[in-house]
C-alpha cells in the first residue's frame, strides 16, 4: 500500500497514508482535502496579518471559480509589486533574520510572529499594502 514507512521492510512501520480523495477533487486541480483547505480562512482570520496570503483576493476569487475576475486581480497585485521595485521599497523581513554564519543563504524564523499575533495584535501594527 502506498505511504511513508519508518524501518527496513519486513518490519518497517507506516507511519502516514494518504487519505481518500474527495468525490470533487478533479474541482480542484487533484488536490486532497488537506491541500483544498490549506487556504481556507478560519474563524480566526482577524488574527491574522493583512499580508497573510489567504487574503489574496486573487486567490480567493480563483478558489470561487471567478477566473477571469481572479486574472485580472491577479494582474492588478503584480503591477502593485512592480511599483514599489519601480519605487525603490526593499522588503524587510520581519519575522526572520539572515544567517551570514554559515555559506548557506538562510533565513531563521525570529518566533516575533507569535508575539505580535497575541499581543498587541497585526492590527496595530503598519503594513506594506500588498493587494
């Protein structure tokens, strides 16, 4: 049976199946349920930061079959980018920092996203409007 096996076989243990695919996967590019819920907004979704990207309106709109409406939002946010490269706005990463220890380009996560996502919250905090 297909899956992920810890150990050498004839003992090897399964330790992750795939689970049966949804009757409507072919709705969504063969995707399982856990993938077609990975951008699914939550209850939740005020404590996330407006950069988060399950608030890209292009997506969502791609996700309620709106195509040509997600195309042309989709369009609208790439001419966004380009403005600010136009601009001169550099990104700064706020929840990383670079690693220059090691040759390796890396970036190590700060762990400050869950700090600032309790208190005092994204919503005080300003962001580079990217839709």
């Amino acid at each position: 049976m297909e899956g992920l096996y810890c150990g050498h076989a004839p003992s090897a243990r399964c330790i992750w199946r795939p689970g049966a695919m949804p009757e409507d996967s072919d709705l969504y590019y063969g995707f399982t349920r856990f993938a077609m819920e990975l951008n699914e907004l939550s209850e939740q979704s005020d404590l996330l930061a407006t950069t988060d990207s399950r608030h890209r309106p292009d997506q969502r709109l791609l996700e309620e079959g709106k195509i040509q409406e997600a195309e042309s939002e989709k369009l609208r946010v790439e001419h966004l980018q380009r403005q600010r490269r136009k601009d001169g706005i550099r990104h700064t990463p706020r929840w990383f920092i670079h690693d220059t220890t090691t040759a390796a380009d890396k970036f190590v996560f700060t762990g400050e996203y869950w700090n600032k996502r309790h208190d005092p919250g994204f919503s005080e905090m300003d962001f580079t409007k990217l839709w």
